[in-house]
C-alpha cells in the first residue's frame, strides 16, 4: 500500500517502474496504470515487470515491503541496479542493513491509506514521510528525494539524523501494534485511559516509558514523545486499526521480530531491563504460535 | 460442571437439591434426575427449584458458579437457609467474604468435565478437590465434607489450612489462564518452553516467580510449585483449554478480576512489586472491553 502510493504519486514528476511479485499484478500494471483515488485522483502510467533486469536501473529503489518480507526483496535486488540508492521505508529498526554496499536512504512514513486492488490505491491519511542518510550517504541526497517527492503531491521531509523520529515512532509502533494485536482493540481511547488500577492506558504509559529508556541508553534525543503520540491518535477519533492486529486476524506472521523484537534486542545490547515489551514479545510470539499446525 | 459433578455423584449418599437459575432446568432435574457419564455411569435423582424456599433446608450448600456470577449466587441465598455451612468452590481469592455470617468451607478442585446438557454431564478428570475451615468454622468440618465427598465416588482432602494449596492454583491459575486468554494458545507445551529469548515458557516462568514473592509475603507457605505444576500438566499432552480461553473465544466476561485482579490487589496491599501480573491483568480487561459495544 506504501509502495503503491508512491509510485502513483512519483509516476507524475519521474519514470517509475514497479518491481512486482506476481506476473499479473505487473501485466495489470503495465496494461491499466496504477490509479489513485481519495486525497487525489488521477491514473499513472508505470512500468512493472517481476524481474529486475527487465526494467530500466532506476536512480532511487524504494523498498516499501513489509518487514516480513524485507529479506526476499532484498535477495531479488542481489547483483542488479547496483548503482541505485535504496530507502527504506519500514516499521522497527534494521531494515537498511538489508542493503548494505549500497547508498542507503531510511525513511519512516504516517502516510496510509487502503489497496484496493492491484492497480488501485486510495490515498487516505496525508501525513508525512521522514527520511534520512544512513551510513555514509550524502544528506544531499535525501534532501533531493524529499524534494522529488513533495513534487510528486506527497508530504516528505528530510532529516540529518533520522534516529530521533525512526525512535519515536518504533516505540510507538511497538507499543500499540502488540498491545492492539494481544487484546483485538483497534487504536481508540483505551490505550489512553488512566483512572482504573486496570485501565490500558497504564500499562501503554509503563511501555512508552520502558521505551524512552533504551532511547537515552542509545544517545537518541526523540523527536516526538510517544506517550503524546498515543494520546493525540486516540484522541483524533480515528480508531485506526494498527496493522499487526490485520495480521492477527488473518493469522498472518506479524512484524513483530522487527519491531518489539529489535526494541528488546537493542536494550539488551544496552542492558537497559525491559520486561514489559519483553513480555508482550513473547505473547505475540505465542499467539503466532497458536495458529501453526503442531 | 463443577456443581453438576458434585450433585450427581453426592446424590447417592446423602439427600441432594439443587438451586438452579432457569426454571426449565430445574424442570428438567426434577424430572429426568442428573445423569453422570464417563468415569461413572448412572442417573441421580434431585430435587431442584429456582426458588431456595421451595426446597428443604441443606445442611452444606456447595456454591461452584463461576466468580462472574458469584455476587448474584450470594445474593439469591440471602435471608435462605440461615444454619447451611456454604462450601466455596472457586478460582481466585476471596469468594469466601460473600457468605459472612455462615459458616464457610474454603475449597478448590482439580477435577474436570464436560457438561453435555441440563441434565447431563461428563466426569473426565478424576483428581482431587481440597478444602478447609475459614475463619471460625471447625476443622471437623472440613473432615466431614471430604469424607461425604469420597463416600460418592469423587476425590477430596481435607485441610486444616488450605491456603497453601489455594496459593499454588491461583499462581498457576492467574498465569496459565492470563496467557491463555491472550496468545489463544490452549495449556500445552509453548507454556514450558525456555530456549529461545522470546520463547513463552520464560514470560510464564517469570509470572510464576511473582505471584511466589506475593505468596511469601502473605506469609503462605505453598503445597506445591505452580511453576512445577505447569510444567507436568503440560508433559501430560492433554493440551487443557483453560476456561478463560474459553470466556474468551465466546465473548464472556472472563474470571480475570478474581483470579489476576486478587492477585494484583494482595500484592499492592502487601507492597509486592508484579508488573508482568499488572500488565495481563491490564491487557485482559482490554481484550474484554473491544466486544463490547461502544
């Protein structure tokens, strides 16, 4: 869905190609264009093929996968467009590691909206896409990428450091998505209440704060506090429905290695003590569990 | 179930009514008796109302609802059978304190069934069920009833003290029911598993470690090692559907306030830290709330 309004948004301001999974998704593609619908409205013309030595070596390959799938994408990248710049654009941390020997740009994204179908995307909240130089790459280039993509009728904007926003929003995002995925509550006013012994809202707050603390033993300044985060999301009325409880319900492997699971593995590495993610890591671990065949 | 259990086997010594909440069960009772299948195989006859006042003053009153209808169970008593001992037979802690002024047995039970209909149930696991005096009530008591109960055909001990085994269910209670609930994962070998960082085992384990520092805090000494238990109830390889998996899967209000919930409230009140306890509790109360309506 990322990657979908991406190019249909890209396709008006640069060549685009989309590197595709299934052959019909590429032949609907390079026979119907993709549209977008919602905040905008229009049909891109966009050149889709399965195999990348089909396509035309792009400057920039956003991989917008998710995390699940990060690795089969970047072994389908292997030994070609080796002079691309790839951005990744995923929940968690770790995911440019993917792509190492490369120029490497990391993005987080608060855009999101629903695929329809193959080649129809609805483009639903306008939120904007951060991105930022990993490693040794240029902060030009992000700049430049963030100014394409403003072009393109997307919002974007370019960091130096990434880490403070990239840490804002995997705790949020490991906060919300186990605690959506363990209890079946979309994103609503639960996850902020506070009055009751029991209410979420303190357990999401302990979490937040467990969070906050691997973020200073990383000497990252967060950009946004994710206990606001939280609150005003709730607040919007939106009752957002985070995408690790889609997952659960369709008994699909969740992003949960990559998000809750890279937030506990990184605090070790720090030694700071983080019970309550590591808890909720191993639920969510067990509930992936209790759908496999014994 | 428990209380059709404990009807249709004590029917055969001693004279047995049973106070139902439907008059079409109670219809049924009093006119094709209670059959008990499974390990045993015969009909009791009972005499059965939904009105207390139409049926002959007990000498013991066994109360086996779940603890969601307990209040209500207490409430329909009242003003009834002023010289009946009550036997508590309940998960959790604290059942006892709705039945002041009478006396009062404390028990828990192992065994387990199926309850095929209003008129029929199966006995499947034999195992035993344990009681004590509380507060003032006579030991001798205690004696007694668990005589009756094993001259029926069931298992029962007698305790003078029965909060050391009362201790050891509501730690293995709280624990294996609470991840139950949220993983959907029946008690089967995930429960034990230890090897890997984000294996379940060790969240369970942990659970276990401090539901123990609460218990020794309450100066209780344990009858056995819920850890231990969980560990042999899981090599069993019956994979037991705990009953709060079940509330769950049914969208019922489950037993979290009396089983976690007491938990949570003895260690607050005795100054023990359990935040793994807090959060299921936590996320187990949200799971409750995203069925009901808004």
């Amino acid at each position: 869905m990322i990657g979908s309004l991406f190019a249909g948004h890209l396709g008006r301001v640069c060549e685009v190609s989309v590197l595709c999974r299934r052959d019909e998704h590429a032949r609907a593609l390079n026979e119907h264009g993709l549209r977008v619908s919602g905040r905008h409205d229009y049909v891109t013309r966009v050149r889709a093929a399965t195999d990348p030595a089909e396509l035309p070596e792009p400057e920039l390959a956003i991989v917008a996968t998710k995390t699940t799938e990060l690795d089969a994408a970047a072994a389908r990248l292997a030994g070609h467009w080796d002079a691309a710049a790839v951005m990744t654009v995923q929940n968690g941390l770790g995911a440019e590691e993917a792509f190492a020997g490369r120029p490497v740009l990391s993005a987080v994204t608060f855009m999101s909206g629903t695929r329809h179908s193959d080649t129809h995307v609805e483009y639903i909240l306008d939120t904007e896409t951060w991105l930022g130089p990993y490693g040794e790459t240029p902060y030009d280039l992000a700049e430049e990428v963030a100014a394409t993509i403003v072009a393109s009728g997307l919002k974007a904007r370019a960091f130096a450091d990434l880490r403070p926003a990239q840490w804002s929003k995997l705790i949020f995002n490991a906060t919300v998505n186990a605690v959506a995925a363990l209890t079946g509550l979309p994103h609503d006013p639960h996850f902020a209440a506070r009055e009751h012994p029991g209410d979420l809202g303190r357990l999401v707050f302990d979490l937040v704060e467990e969070g906050k603390r691997v973020a200073e033993a990383a000497g990252v300044e967060l950009h946004e506090d994710p206990w606001e985060m939280n609150v005003l999301a709730t607040h919007r009325g939106s009752r957002h429905y985070p995408s690790m409880l889609e997952d659960v319900d369709a008994h699909r492997p969740t992003e949960i290695e990559h998000i809750t699971g890279a937030l506990v593995r990184e605090a070790t590495r720090l030694g700071v003590p983080v019970p309550l993610h590591t808890a909720l890591y191993r639920l969510v671990r067990g509930k992936e569990a209790s759908w496999q065949p014994d």
